[in-house]
C-alpha cells in the first residue's frame, strides 16, 4: 500500500497521488491484478450490493482500465476516468475493441461527467481512502442518477496476513477511524474474504515489493513461502466494500439517506424516501 505511505503528511489537499504500484511498475501490477479474487467474490459482492446490467458504469481511478472489460460485459456503457495520462492512454488502448466502453482523463474532485448521467460509481484502490475524500464523495453523488450506487473496494487492513503487513508499513493508519468515515458518510460495509493465487513465487514477490518497503516484502515473502503447499502459490487477502445508495427522492429529516433501495422504497420498512 505504497501509494498511502508515500504520501505526505496534508496530502489530503493533494489533487492526484501518485501510486507508486502502477504509475511506476505497471506490469508488475497486472500480475497482481491478474492475481487478484481468483474466486470472485468482490464481483459477486459488488453485483449483490448493485446489478449494473443494463445500466451506465463509472470506473473511477480506474489506472490503466483492468477492469473496464469485465463491467462492459452486461453494464450498457462503461466509463473509465483516470487522471494519470498514460495510464488513461493504457486503458484507452486495452478497450478499444469494446464499443461499449470509453476512458476520460479526469479526477475524482472533477469529474468530467454530467449531473445524474451514470448509475453506478465504482472506484477500487482508488482515491476513497478515508477522511480527505469529501470532494470526491460529492462528485460522485453530482453524476449519480436517483437510485444509483457508489461502491467503493479498498484493502482490509484488519484482515491477516496482509493486513498485518499493510500495518507494518502504515503505522498511523488506522482502520477503525477509515471505517467510522463512510459509516458517518452513510455508507454500509462489507468485507470480502479472496484469494489471490500467483503462477509461481518469482510472480508473488514481484508484487510484494511493488505494494510493499524491502524488509516488509522479505517478511512477507517469507511467510507465504511457510505456508504454500505443493505449487499453489495462494495468498488470503481481505477487502472492505462500501456502499451508499442514492435516494430516489427528498429524504425527511430524521431518516438515513444511506440504503435507499430504489426497487423497494415503497414497501421499506426503514429509511423513507420520498
Ligand atoms: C492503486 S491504483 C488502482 C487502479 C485501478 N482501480 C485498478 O484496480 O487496477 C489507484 C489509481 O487511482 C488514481 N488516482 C490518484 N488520484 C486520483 C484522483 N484524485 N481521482 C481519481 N483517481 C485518482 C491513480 O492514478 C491510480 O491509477
């Protein structure tokens, strides 16, 4: 988790944090992509929380477009905004071939997106770190059509082993003050349990040391080396989902605005959407 503990001290004022991961060593971190939820699960969690079938998608940050395909299988159109340029570039290339999906350079805090244009707003590892991310939070509300979604996947720092090692190198991070955040901003939470699962361990320590400083990545590669059997090179990894729905209507005072089910609002027993 370089990206955070790189970043320096205030930089929650900084428009556009580099991500020393994939700005930096791109291929390493398509290994890690590639690596990443052999199981699927983020993607069941995420289309439990919001189907986008049929529906218009927001990649934001979403660096050089991994998982643009994936949402243009059944979403109708999917956009990908990063603000690195040749990252965007990257991405443009990977789906040119999808006349579905097109990439914007852009950032969270301006997003170049009209009003209530898009049903769902996802952003993985992405800019959604925590307090600092209001501005984002707001954009992302601006695009949303009543009833849409913004889902938000980070990294469970209190989810072991790799927990444990993001701790390590982030000491003043902490989880519970992230998790308090998007709970006041009226999010729900979820977390995911994956697997990510590597070709060999050459692939493995590759991104270790992308994600990771040296003496981290030694401990940590040495670990995973402990407990792999036979040539599985698996690795537990927890996520954090977060969802906020948007209301479809005026929402009275006194009542949470967070879990607005737009399919169901008339018949809800909890928060009254108008
Ligand atoms: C760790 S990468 C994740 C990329 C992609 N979501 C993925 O899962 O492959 C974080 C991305 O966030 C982007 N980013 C940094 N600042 C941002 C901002 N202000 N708004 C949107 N994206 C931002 C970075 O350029 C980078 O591409």
């Amino acid at each position: 988790m370089r990206w955070f503990s790189r970043s320096p001290r205030g930089s929650r004022a900084t428009e556009v944090l580099p991500s020393p991961n994939i700005w930096y060593f791109q291929q390493a971190y398509e290994v890690e992509n590639r690596a990443q939820d052999v199981d699927g699960e983020i993607w069941r969690v995420l289309r439990e929380e919001c189907d986008w079938t049929g529906r218009d998608v927001l990649d934001l940050g979403c660096g050089d477009g991994f998982h643009l395909p994936r949402f243009a299988l059944d979403a109708r159109s999917v956009l990908g905004v990063e603000p690195h340029a040749p990252l965007a570039r990257d991405a443009a290339k990977r789906v040119q071939d999808l006349p579905n999906v097109s990439v914007r350079e852009g950032r969270a805090q301006r997003l170049p997106v009209d009003d209530a244009s898009v049903d769902v707003v996802h952003a993985r590892t992405a800019y959604f770190f925590g307090p600092g991310c209001e501005p984002g939070l707001r954009e992302a509300e601006r695009v949303l059509r009543p009833g849409g979604a913004i889902l938000i996947v980070d990294l469970d720092a209190t989810s072991e082993p790799y927990g444990g090692w993001l701790r390590a190198d982030l000491p003043h991070y902490d989880p519970a003050e992230v998790e308090r955040f998007f709970d006041r901003e009226g999010f729900r939470l979820r977390r995911v349990a994956t697997r990510w699962r590597f070709t060999d361990h050459a692939a493995l320590e590759s991104v270790l040391k992308i994600e990771f400083s040296a003496q981290v990545a030694e401990r940590a590669t040495a670990e995973v080396r402990r407990r792999t059997v036979g040539s599985d090179v698996t690795l537990p990894v927890g996520y954090r989902v977060h969802t906020r729905i948007k209301p479809t209507g005026l929402v009275l005072p006194g009542h949470s605005a967070s879990s607005g089910d737009p399919s169901s609002s008339s018949t809800s027993t909890s928060p009254r959407i108008v």
